[in-house]
C-alpha cells in the first residue's frame, strides 16, 4: 500500500513539474498544480488519430506530453485551412472550458501521442476553490489572442511570398549547428497554412532553392541565408 502511494506521489509531483512550464498554468504555485495534475487523466492516441473534431460539443483542456499534432478547420466548400503544429508541452481546447460554443477546429496526431486531459466540470471545481489561479490562465489567453491578431494583419496585408517567408520563420528552430530548420512540413501544408495554392509554394520553394537561400531533406526546410524581402 505505501509503495502504491509513493509511486502516486511520485507520478503527481512529476506532472506537476511537467504543467509548470505549460503557458496556461505559469504563475500557479506547486501545490494548485499537483491538485490539477491529480484531476487530469492521461490518454494516449494512435498516429493519424481526431483528438476532437470541429464542431463537437466536447469541453476540455489537453496538453501534450508527447506528441506531434495539427489544428485545422474546415469550411462548407471543403478547403482545409491549417492554423498550428503543435509538439511536447503544448495545449489546446482551452477556451471550451469557458464556453460551451462547439469545437472550432479539429486536432489530428501526426504521430503516436500522449496528451493530458482536464475537464471542464473538474476545471470548474477546481477555480471554485483557487480563484487567484485565473490570473495565469487570463494572461495565457491574452497573449494568443494577441499572436491572433497579428496572423491576421499579417495574412490581410501582405502578399502569399510575405506571408510564407513569415511562416518559414516562425516554423524554424535553431539546431546544434546554428541552422534555421523547420519540422517535417509538406508544400500542401504551407499552402494551407498561408491560403495559397500548392503549386505557387512549388515555384517559390523552386526558386529559393536555385539562389541558395534554402534546402529541402526529408520535407524539412534549412534556411540557409537570410531570405530576400521579396520574390
């Protein structure tokens, strides 16, 4: 019985550590986090499995320990549009815990993945009795609502090169030789991620490509040198 209750303890006090350096949570003492991390349930998926759908009625919070996913919604006429890749530590549906709106976007694993689940009525009991422990979660919502704002100026204002060389940017990791890298992403993908046509990524990548400012491996881009403001 006491090993049980140390291997408990053990397994919440990790988790506790694992939320602490989640953005939503950030601000949270240790002992509201190893009171959340008891509340929330870990549920592995299969690679290329819908964690939720767009549109579902479905009210809770997700974080990912392992994993890699795509957000993505899709309109009447059937044009998928991708809004964000996401990887170990990040979270999503967190706005389902404060509204009961369907789900706006669907979530699919891009590879096999283990994701934290909170729900909404156990989220709710939980801010019933740690009221301060909105504040961390208000700024979290603040600040993506303002890198929302900024998508949108950037995809309204500038032209498709502007907006897939931003991309590019923002997809790109440093690796242990300085290189810019982004993860594996298709032509498609960035074409559904700016609004553009996959064949108008083709001719830009083609191009990039010829005056060495990019290389291609394994549908992984290294930004080579600073790329030209315009094409």
């Amino acid at each position: 019985m006491s090993s049980n209750l140390n291997d408990t303890n053990l397994l919440l006090t990790n988790r506790a550590k694992q939320l602490e350096n989640i953005e939503f949570f950030k601000g949270m003492d240790m002992s509201e986090l190893t009171e959340l991390a008891g509340i929330m349930k870990e549920i592995k998926y299969k690679k290329n499995t819908i964690v939720i759908n767009q549109g579902d009625l479905s009210r809770s919070l997700f974080v990912i320990v392992y994993g890699r996913l795509k957000v993505f919604a899709t309109d009447e006429e059937g044009n998928q549009t991708i809004f964000t890749f996401l990887n170990n530590g990040d979270f999503f549906g967190e706005l389902s815990l404060l509204d009961d709106a369907p789900r706006s976007a669907t979530v699919y694993t891009l590879e096999d993945s283990t994701v934290l689940n909170l729900d909404h009525v156990k989220f709710k009991d939980f801010i019933d009795t740690h009221p301060t422990a909105c504040w961390p979660l208000f700024k979290s919502l603040t600040s993506r609502i303002r890198t929302m704002d900024q998508t949108i100026c950037s995809l309204t204002s500038r032209d498709i090169y502007g907006r897939l060389i931003e991309t590019l940017y923002k997809q790109a990791e440093e690796n242990a030789d300085g290189v810019l890298i982004t993860q594996k992403l298709t032509h498609q993908d960035f074409a559904e991620m700016i609004g553009s046509s996959r064949e108008m990524i083709s001719r830009i990548f083609k191009d990039l490509k010829e005056g060495g400012y990019i290389s291609v491996e394994r549908k992984q881009v290294s930004i080579l040198k600073r790329l030209p403001s315009q094409w």
